[in-house]
C-alpha cells in the first residue's frame, strides 16, 4: 500500500480553513463581551489617548460589531477574502495601537477579549502581530488558489477582432479585422 503526500494546493486549502476558523472564533469571542458591555470598551478605547469623545463613542460602537460581522464571515466561509482584509486591517490596526500606547508607557487594560482584562503588554503586541501575519497568509493562500480563468482565453476560442498571430495583452489593442 503506497501513501502519498498531500498536493500543495490541498495543504494550502487546509492551511487556509485552520487559520479562517480559529481567526473567526478569536474575533466572535472578543466582540460578544464588548457588545454586551458597550461602556466598559469605551472606557478601554479612551484609555489608549488616541481619540477624542465623538471619535471614540464610534469606535466602540461599530469595532465590536465589525470583529462579529468578520469573525461570522471566517467561520461561515463567507465573503472570506473581504474579511480576511477586513482581518488584516483590523490587526494592523491593533498593532499600531498597541505599539503606540507600550511607546507611551500607558498602564492600562487591553480591551482585547473583556472589559478589565490584562494589561497591555509586548505578549499583546505580538499576538496583534500575529493576527496581521496569519491574516495577510490566509489572504495570499486565497489568492493563490483562486480560478485562473482570466490569465488565459479558453482554448480553441479566439479573441474576437485579434488577428491570429496576435497575442491578446496589454499593449495589444483589438482592431477590426475584415
């Protein structure tokens, strides 16, 4: 009996889907707490100094119910390169804030996953680092696994005003043959 290895297009796709559901699941588990304490994550959001009253009432209000929408589409398998950036976006921007808010020395609570959590720390820094990278894999994996329809016309059709010798590209402007 003779096994074989898995090919790189089925590794990938597994790759893709373990890091799509333990992202959603990260993102359903840190929204639901700020949803249901909508004051406490305020409190944590103007604990960073970065933004002001009417900036960070938004914040509190639409970050949570964003990390829900994108951590639904993750696990759903949903719209999932949108909110696979959606992902990268947002842990780019945990990122900054984090870094941000260590440069300044602020001794306060994450806001991460509860209200009155751990304190921000270089562990924070890396997990929100983390979330960036694995986010921006999964979304090149998707890339690379998409159909390939449009880098080639299918065969045995021509293009339609090319004349035969001309290859279809970006500098080749399609005139009409008759």
């Amino acid at each position: 009996m003779r096994f074989s290895l898995p090919s790189r297009e089925s590794t990938l796709a597994g790759f893709i889907l373990v890091v799509r559901l333990t992202l959603g699941a990260m993102f359903i588990s840190s929204s639901l707490p700020k949803i249901r304490l909508p004051y406490a994550f305020l409190s944590d959001v103007y604990g960073y100094e970065l933004v002001g009253p009417k900036m960070g009432v938004l914040v509190a209000m639409t970050m949570p119910w964003l990390e829900l929408f994108v951590g639904v589409c993750l696990v759903g398998g949903v719209f999932v390169g949108g909110a696979l950036l959606a992902s990268i976006a947002m842990g780019a921007m945990f990122t900054f804030v984090l870094a941000s808010a260590l440069y300044r020395r602020l001794d306060i609570s994450c806001g991460c996953f509860s209200s009155g959590g751990g304190k921000i720390s270089y562990v924070t820094l890396i997990r929100a680092i983390v979330i960036t990278a694995l986010s921006a894999a999964a979304y090149g994996g998707t890339i690379l696994l998409a159909p390939r329809q449009w880098l080639a016309p299918a065969r045995g059709a021509s293009s339609v005003g090319l004349r035969q010798t001309q290859r279809p590209g970006p500098l080749c402007v399609p005139h009409d043959v008759s």
